[in-house]
C-alpha cells in the first residue's frame, strides 16, 4: 500500500477549501438517513462536500473518481445528574416561563451533547489520516488539508437553515407614544382592584386606556374566549393609543402588558409609573392576579382538552418499532410535512412509485442527489418503510422517563426533503407552521411535474367533479368537468346536534366562566349535504336569455377516484373577516358509499346553453375606446376591442389584497362582481378561492390568455422546460402566453388547465387546420374510475386556533390496528379521535 502522505499529494489538487456559498452536507448522507451519529459516521467528500453514509460512500467514489473524504463521527454524551435535572430527589424539567425558544425560561429544544471525531479517509483502501498525522507530513500537503477540514466543520450545515433557532417571542420595543404621551385630566381615579368592564361588566382581560383612564375589555381570542373587544373598539372611536393591562402591574413593571393599538403590539413604556399614577395607581403597591398575555399564548402551546383528546395524553401507549412503523423528528413546526407524508407513503402507488425501484432510482441518481426530486421521494420512502431508523432512541440518562414507555425513535430527519420541496416556496421554504391539506395539494403538484411519463401515483387521488348550471329562467344547462384531488366538505354550524349545550356554555362564557368547553356535534350526513346540496346562483349570466338571472349550481363526480381525501373546512372567517377554526366533533364513518353521487351528463332532452361569452364589463362614465385608440367614435364603436383592460374599483381591489388574497383573484372578484362593492367581491372570494385557477390571472372574453405574449418574445428555455415534461410545443406556448413567460405560474398553469388544452387549435400563427392536421388532440387528464365505495384507513388532526400555529399528528390503520404517529413516538392507537380530524384518507373497497 502506497504510503498515505504520497496519496494525499496525488490527490491535493482535488481537495478544495470551503467558499462562501458552497453547500457543505455534513449532517445528512444524500441517498439515505445516515449522519454523524450512524454507525460509520458521515463521510463529507472533499471536493463536493456531498454527504454519504458508509454504504454510499464507495458508491460515489466509483462514479466520481474522488478519493477523499472527511469522516464525521458522533457520539452522544451521557446526560449527567447536573443536565437532565430529573434525576431522583431533583424537581423535572421547568416549565416555560419566556414566549422562546433556545433561550433561559423559554421552550426547551432538546440540544443532545456529543463528542465529535474527525479524520480524512481516502478511497478506495479507505486509508485514514488524522489531524495529528498531517503534523508529520509536507507544509503544502498539511496546510491544504488542514484548511479544507476546518472549513467544512466550520461552515453552516445546508440543513443549518431548517433547525430551530434561538427565537424570543417577548423582545419588545418602546413605544413611539410613551415619550410624550398625552393623559386628560378628567378626574378619573382607578382603584386597586375590582375591575370591571365599563360596556360589558366582564371581569377578566380588563384594559385601562393610559390616556383617559376607561377601563374596557380586551379582544376576543380565536376560540370566543376573551373579551368583547371594548378597549379595541375604544381605540378606534379615539385614536388613544396605549392600554395597559391591569392585573398584570407589578412594582418593577417586568411581565407588565402594555399594547399600543397604534403600532399594533406588546411594547414597552419607559413613564409606565407616571402614566399609571395619573390615574391615582401606585405601580409599587400592586401585585400581578392574571395571566400576561405571553403566558397566555404559553398557555396555548401546552394547551389540553383538544391536545390531550388527539395525541391520546391520558392513556399509556405502547410504543411500536419496525418496517412502516418510523417516526419523523420535527425540524421546526414541519409536523404537518411529517404527518402527509406519513400517510403517502402507505399507499401502494407511492411505494411503488418510488420505494420498490430504490436501488434502480440511486444508480440513475444525477451528481448531486440532494437536488433531486424523485431520489429524495424515494429515500424518504425506504427511510419510512424499510424499518432501519425504527429503533428505539438511546438512552437519555434520564432516570424519571426510563419506566414510562414514550415511543420515542431514532427515526429519520428529512431535512433535504424539506429544504427541496420547499424550495422557492413562500411558506413552504420557512420554519412557520402550514396548513397539512395546502401541503399535501403542493407535493402532488411536485409529483404531477415530474412524473408526466410513466407512472403516476398521483392518479390515485385524482378525480373528476362535474358542475352542473341550470338557468332558472329558460331551464337551460351548462355542463363543465375539472380535475380534483381532495373532497372539502363544509361544516355547517347550523345542523348542530347538541344545540342546548352550546348555548348554555354561550351563556357562561358571557358571565366570565370559560372553565367548560363544549365542542358542536355536527352530524357526517348534514356536512354530506351542505356538499352536494343545490347552490343559487343570484347574478348569473345566462348565455340563453343573454343577461343575468338566477341559477343553481350542483356538483357530482364524474369519477371516483381509488383513494379519496376528505378536508373539513374547520378553517373559516367569523363576520369581521378574522379568521378562525371552528371546534366542531363530526361523526366521521369508517365506510363511505357515495354511489348515489355519481355524474349523469346531460339528461335526454335536457338543453344546452349556448356557448356564447358574457359582454365585457366597463363602467358607464368611462369613454370607451378600441385598441386603435380615439379612431373609435360614439357614432361608430365598431372598432371597439374586448381586449382593454376593464376598468375596475382600485379601493376594492385594494381591500382584499390587504386580506392577503392574490392580486389576480381580487380583480377577478371585483370583475365578476361588477365594482358592485367590498362584500359582493368578498362574497365571490369565499366562494371561489378553492377554484384551481383561483389567482391566475384575469382572462377576459375573447382573449387566448392573460399575457398575450407574442410568440417571438416566448423564452425557448422556458418552452424546453414545459415540453421536457410531456407537453408539447403548442401546449407550452399557450401556458406562457397566458402567463406573461413566467415559468412558475407557467407550469402551474397547464396542469390545472389540462381541460382546456384540449380544444387548443391553432397556437404560434398555424392555422386550424394545420394544427388539426399535424397532431391528434392532447389526451384528457388521466383518471381512474371504479365503485363509489370507500373504508377509512387513515386521518391528519390538528391542535391549535389556526392552521399557522398548533401540531399535527395522524393516525394509520395498519393491519386492522390503528397507529398514532406523533412526529418521533409511534405508538399503537387506544382512542382514535376520528371525530377530531381535519384529512381524511379513504381507499376503495371491492363490492
């Protein structure tokens, strides 16, 4: 063997230092699970500073030719009597008294201690060099090295991004309004305690206005508990700025709430003592009696009832190890990620797909692996079935957890999954909690992208919905068909069973006991009906009596996919826009038929409406000119064009955008509303935002597209792109066009306009019947169709008052056995919450 000095110098040029910008994997192999702390270690070449785990390693060197390695190895450090806290005779772990995380009194993150071993190795003898080895050898070959080593173990982890960082939630600023805030002099004396509502009578929650003293109630939370919204609505009738709360004054003034409505948050203030003593306060004798509003949103992380029902708090769970039984860590709010993608991979199609042809996905894999889509599915898939990471987790060396069985794993880390998914996405890409159902539509869109030949596990889920308009005036009808893949079913709050209760606990909260939470019990058959019941149409355009009228819209499917996924729309918005989650228990069945909900096409002797556009919209005091400018006259308007822009209400537009609606669905809305106000544009929102082109942009009657791009003006890169997926060059072209040439929304596009490609006929200046002639019409959408019969197998839940904040977990039927999978803790099921799920995944049953 080659003496190992002489084989690094043949390989020194190949070595490099880490630059600015590099991609330095050192915490993930990039074809499977392994890391640092895996038998092996991690093996970081030094040239790509890819990561592989030892079975990989050899790998990559005979593709590459690159022999040198940095090998990683960690191992964890037993936790002493000083670190864990709960050893026996010492109080558990504190709970949290700061709104962080990573800092003294905030959320505890689990930071394992480890000693950490380093060494180059160099392929294929695996020949091993130590730092201390370098010392001997020449000064170019030791100071090469040696930079290259401690670059990479200095440089920030590619997954550095997606770990929890220090974050404090109470950092607060001093209020603008402090300094020089003016306090009337009107008499008014505060007492010490006591305090009431000066609207409402309400005892808890109670604000005093620092400038004339009113003494209100604060907002009402997400759940109806809280206030009334007294002191806010104060503030809007005055403009007096700043409130403080007043059981929250202590004599140093720490942990005191005081919010300035103005600038829209907790902030402090330097002249509190002063301010207070206005008012006849002595800050110095006050003693805090309730909760800050940090402990409260504290109080909401670790909140019970719901939590405890759906994590199954109040029982022991067994925990389970083994092949499909792998749990996932949370990288940071991705429980919503781990709880999808639990379920996806329980499906045969997936596992097909992507885990059965891991070995063939691998050998194809591009150079670097860590940006490929179908080798980082495939990966997370065997990491979630093989059963390798589903072993418990080492010993914590805490001495109180060891005789309770917690469920906790080894399991697996998908940060490159995560970070590529999420890749340019603008919540997806970030560490903020999302919507399970949001995630779960974006991942199928990944796979429709990349899966436009061959099989497609995604047509498992896709179906076919036909919507059907009757004219009330001239019994016409209007038939359309779109491509779907989750069912959302409405909560109507009206059908609740159990009404009695829920206003006796109305009745309560109001007189300030919140103590009993009573939850609505929702029939499954009335959300069923709120579905498919008849929607009236009240300014619907009629193509057969040319003008608006009155219509009903029904939906029934036209196919019935192999697996489908039920959405309960628990996330809605209350009167004043502000949305909120409705706490609501459904009785949600293990077996579903939905035949009678099959599609019927046009009846015998059922008209048509006729395909004839709707006149374009412009408002009557604006001079209406055609795309020849002033060439139009009012004598002549034939030179009029529908292609102008129409004019639209910009305060309205405005509004909604400010909602944090997309710009394009908000013109739409003002559009096809007619400027006729904020709450029919709102209205059409609400009832349009789960249309699949929902924010693409405003196509007017008798345009091709919203951007109208000329052909010479198309990217030829972008036109690759498309056509790389499947789609021809006709099809490509039409998606850009209609989307000014923006690849992104371009993609988007044609996958969700896949009906209308169809009838496409003539693209980049050919004539019909050129067009007709070159080419057989573009197939339809893909879709399976069978029996409407369905079993539960199954369900994503989420805790919390919104989809941006609370945890997910789910439950899994496997092998008649439901298992809870709880981020890390796989634990057999004892209570499956079924009536407190948010997804619902069903799969077909023979008849």
């Amino acid at each position: 063997m080659a003496d190992v000095g002489d084989v690094l110098m043949s390989v020194l040029s190949t070595i490099r230092v880490p630059k600015s910008g590099d991609r330095v994997h050192k915490d993930e192999c990039a074809l499977s699970f392994a890391s640092p702390e895996s038998e092996g270690g991690l093996f970081v070449c030094m040239n790509t500073f890819l990561g592989f785990g030892s079975q990989y390693v050899d790998r990559h060197y005979a593709r590459t030719g690159q022999r040198a390695y940095l090998q990683i190895t960690r191992t964890r450090k037993p936790k002493s009597e000083d670190d864990s806290n709960s050893a026996a005779g010492h109080p558990p772990k504190k709970k949290p008294t700061r709104l962080a995380i990573g800092i003294e009194g905030g959320f505890d993150v689990d930071q394992d201690q480890y000693e950490e071993d380093i060494k180059v190795v160099i392929l294929p003898d695996r020949q091993e060099v130590t730092s201390d080895d370098l010392t001997t050898m020449t000064e170019v070959v030791k100071e090469r090295v040696s930079l290259s080593m401690a670059g990479i173990m200095a440089a920030d982890s590619v997954s550095h991004t997606l770990q929890v960082q220090q974050w404090d939630g109470e950092v607060r600023q001093e209020s603008k309004h402090a300094a020089d805030l003016k306090q009337l002099d009107n008499g008014v004396k505060i007492p010490p305690s006591g305090w009431r509502c000066e609207v409402c009578d309400l005892q808890e929650n109670i604000w005093m206005n620092l400038t004339d003293g009113k003494v209100l109630c604060g907002r009402r939370y997400f759940d109806g508990t809280g206030g009334n919204n007294h002191a806010l609505l104060h503030f809007k009738e005055t403009g007096y700025p700043l409130a403080v709360k007043l059981g929250t004054i202590t004599p140093d003034g720490a942990g005191t709430d005081v919010y300035s409505y103005d600038e829209d948050d907790m902030v402090l203030d330097s002249k509190l003592a002063e301010h207070l003593s206005h008012f006849g306060i002595d800050m110095m004798t006050m003693e805090k009696t309730e909760r800050t509003m940090t402990e409260l949103e504290i109080a909401v992380n670790q909140r019970v009832g719901e939590w405890e029902v759906i994590q199954e708090s109040g029982t022991t769970l067994r925990p389970l190890f083994g092949p499909g039984l792998t749990g996932m860590k949370n990288l940071g709010n991705s429980c919503y990620l781990n709880s999808v993608m639990q379920v996806l991979f329980t499906v045969p199609d997936f596992q097909g797909k992507y885990v059965s042809n891991i070995d063939k996905i691998i050998d194809e894999a591009p150079s670097d692996p860590s940006q490929d889509f179908k080798t980082q599915v495939a990966k997370l898939g065997y990491g979630l079935l093989s059963g390798e990471y589903a072993k418990p987790a080492p010993d914590t060396g805490d001495e109180n957890c060891a005789s309770e069985p917690r469920g906790d794993q080894i399991g697996i880390a998908p940060r490159m999954f995560k970070a590529l998914v999420g890749r340019g996405h603008p919540e997806f890409s970030t560490n903020r909690q999302q919507d399970a159902q949001e995630f779960l539509l974006h991942f199928i869109n990944m796979v429709e992208r990349n899966c436009r030949s061959g099989q497609n596990p995604s047509e498992s889920f896709r179906f076919l919905v036909e919507e059907k308009i009757m004219c009330e005036q001239s019994q016409k009808a209007k038939y359309t068909q779109r491509v779907d893949y989750i069912v959302q079913l409405p909560v109507p709050m009206d059908q609740a069973t159990n009404t009695e209760e829920l206003q006796e606990a109305e009745r309560r909260r109001e007189m300030g006991d919140a103590s009993t939470v009573v939850r609505a019990q929702i029939p499954f058959t009335s959300c069923m009906a709120a579905l498919t019941e008849p929607e009236v149409l009240t300014d619907f355009w009629s193509s057969a009596v040319q003008a608006k009228t009155t219509a009903t819209k029904t939906m029934r499917f036209a196919s019935f996919p192999d697996y489908l996924v039920i959405q309960i729309k628990k996330f809605t918005f209350g009167l004043d826009w502000v949305p909120k989650k409705l706490d609501v228990s459904i009785d949600v069945p293990d077996t579903l038929d939905l035949s009678a909900l099959r599609a019927t096409g046009q009846l015998p002797g059922e008209e048509l409406l006729p395909e004839v556009a709707p006149p374009p919209l412009m408002t009557p005091d604006v001079e209406v000119k055609g795309i020849l400018g002033s060439y139009g006259t009012e004598e002549d308007d034939s030179l009029y064009s529908p292609l102008l822009s129409p004019v639209l209400d910009d305060s309205t537009v405005s509004q909604l955008c400010e909602m944090g609606f997309p710009l394009e669905a908000c013109r739409k809305a003002v559009y096809y509303t007619g400027n006729s106000g904020i709450d029919a544009a709102m209205n059409w929102v609400m009832t349009h935002m789960d249309d699949p082109d929902f924010a693409s942009p405003l196509v007017l009657p008798g345009s091709s597209g919203a951007g109208n791009t000329p052909t010479e003006s198309l990217c030829e890169e972008h036109l690759a792109t498309i056509i790389s997926m499947g789609f021809s060059r006709d099809q490509a072209t039409k998606a850009l066009r209609a989307t000014s040439n923006v690849l992104d929304r371009a993609v988007d596009w044609i996958f969700s306009h896949v009906d209308d490609l169809e009838s496409m006929d003539v693209s980049e200046g050919r004539s019909a019947a050129e067009s007709e002639g070159a080419r057989e019409p573009p197939p339809g959408p893909r879709v399976r169709d069978g029996p409407g019969k369905y079993e539960l197998f199954a369900f994503v839940s989420h805790m919390g008052t919104s989809t941006m904040c609370g945890h997910y977990v789910c439950h899994i039927k496997k092998d008649q056995q439901w298992v809870i999978f709880n981020d890390q803790k796989v634990c057999a099921s004892e209570k499956p919450p079924k009536d407190l799920g948010y997804l619902y995944f069903y799969r077909r049953v023979a008849d």
